[in-house]
C-alpha cells in the first residue's frame, strides 16, 4: 500500500466531510456546535453509559477479531466488518440522542451524513487498496 495514495485519500476523505458538513449547515440552517477535540460531549447520563458500554464492546469485540484475523487466520474482512459494524453502531446511537435529547435536533442529520460518507469512504478503501486480498 502507497503511503502517498493513503495520505491522499485520508486528506480527500476529511475534505469531502467536511464540506458536505458545512453544506449541510447552510442548507438546514444548522447551528455550529464547540467540539473538545479530547472527550467526547454526552448529551445526558444515559447517552454516556450507552456510549461507554459499546467502547467497551468495541474494545472486546476487537480484540478477539484481531485474534482471529491474525492466529486463526481468517481473512481481514472479518476486521473490516466488525470494525464498520460497531462504528455505524455508535454513530447511529449518537444520531438518535441528537435528535431525541438536545436543544439542536438538526445536528443529527451531520452525524448520520459523516457515517454515510465514512461507508462509502470504507468500501472505496477496500477496493481501491485491495483490502480483501491481504492475510
């Protein structure tokens, strides 16, 4: 894999996130929430026991992908299944307390855009990199 076409890519890939984000705003007239960049803002208590309980399945169910995938010797596309399976899993949970609990409902109409294009982006990943055909 060409460090330079991955490092294209990943820059491509925030490009186009974050311009259909801000097209998204415009269209909608969707306020511009503060991000801290290091933790991740819950929208109450039971959206951050939810959130930690899949971190944690997350982390688990990982963990013994990777076992598979490496001692086992199942192909990577078990990770790759796994690994895009929780992500729509916990931006989908976070979409739905966006719309069911805050002040700014709209907001998770960028959420579920972003989780769109990370798929699509995934797909194209595995295609383009060849991603099904290494371990």
């Amino acid at each position: 894999m060409n460090v330079l076409a991955l490092g294209l890519f990943l820059a491509v890939l925030f490009g186009v996130i974050w311009l259909v984000k801000w097209m998204l705003r415009k269209v909608f007239a969707i306020k511009k929430e503060k991000v801290d960049w290091l933790s991740y803002n819950h929208i109450n208590k039971l959206h951050k026991k939810i959130d930690w309980g899949i971190r944690i399945a997350t982390m688990v169910g990982m963990i013994f992908t990777i076992y598979f995938v490496l001692y086992k010797q199942y192909p990577i596309a078990l990770y790759l299944v796994v690994w895009g399976a929780f992500t729509i899993i916990d931006y989908s949970v976070r979409a739905f307390f966006e719309w069911k609990y805050t002040d700014n409902p709209k907001q998770w109409i960028l959420t579920m855009s972003e989780i769109v294009i990370l798929v699509i982006a995934a797909i194209v990943a595995t295609i383009q990199f060849d991603l099904l055909t290494i371990g």
